[in-house]
C-alpha cells in the first residue's frame, strides 16, 4: 500500500517562509512527476508547482521566484520551500505523485496541509 504524507503547513505572517514535505512510502518501485496543488476554500485545486524525477521543474507564475519545488529521490520526498508568502497562497496544500508500485502506475494525494497566511 503506498502512502503520501505531508507536513510543514502552519500559519505565518505575510512576508513569512514555510517548507512543506511530502514522503511515499509503501512498495514503491520508480515515482516519475511529485507536485505539489492548492485549494483555497471555494476554488478548484490547482497545480502550484511539480518536478520531474530527473529535476526539470515547473511553476505557475504567481509563486515563481517565491516557492522552490525539489526532491530527494533516495528518500521518496519532494519539498516546497515557500518564501515571501502573501494572504493570497492560504489553502489546503496536497502533495501528488505519479508511482509505479505492485498494482501498477497510479497517480497517488496526501491528505492535505492547511497553509494560512495572516496579512
């Protein structure tokens, strides 16, 4: 059975850094793409940034410059360091990944991790 599990969501103020991790574990044999979404409440969940297994990133471009996606491939983990945050990024954050594991290729959600930005 694999698993996603986040930590590192919080409240900060605006200006404020947090890192959120997110670690697989279960009978794993490769993960290609791990990105991270947001849900903010009344809104749909969207992709915030994602990574490739071999390191090639993608942002949208209200966090470029600000968030930094990466991985540890050893360890199952992908990361997303968030500096300069505003009110604006407050949602639930969900890790995602793309796993081949025994029952094949799935694409695999955390449970989520409430980010709060105070203005």
């Amino acid at each position: 059975q694999v698993q996603l599990v986040e930590s590192g969501g919080g409240l900060v103020q605006a200006g404020g850094s947090l890192r959120l991790s997110c670690a697989a574990s279960g009978s794993i044999f490769r993960i290609n793409v791990m990105g991270w979404y947001r849900q903010a409440p009344g809104k749909q969940r969207d992709l915030v940034a994602d990574i490739t297994s071999g390191g090639s990133t993608n942002y949208i471009d209200s966090v470029k410059g600000r968030f930094t996606i990466s991985r540890d491939n050893a360890k199952n983990t992908v990361y997303l360091q968030m500096n300069s945050l505003n009110p604006e990024d407050t949602a639930v954050y969900y890790c995602n990944a793309q796993i081949y594991a025994l029952v094949g290729m799935k694409i695999y959600w955390g449970q989520g991790t409430q980010v709060t930005i105070s203005s």
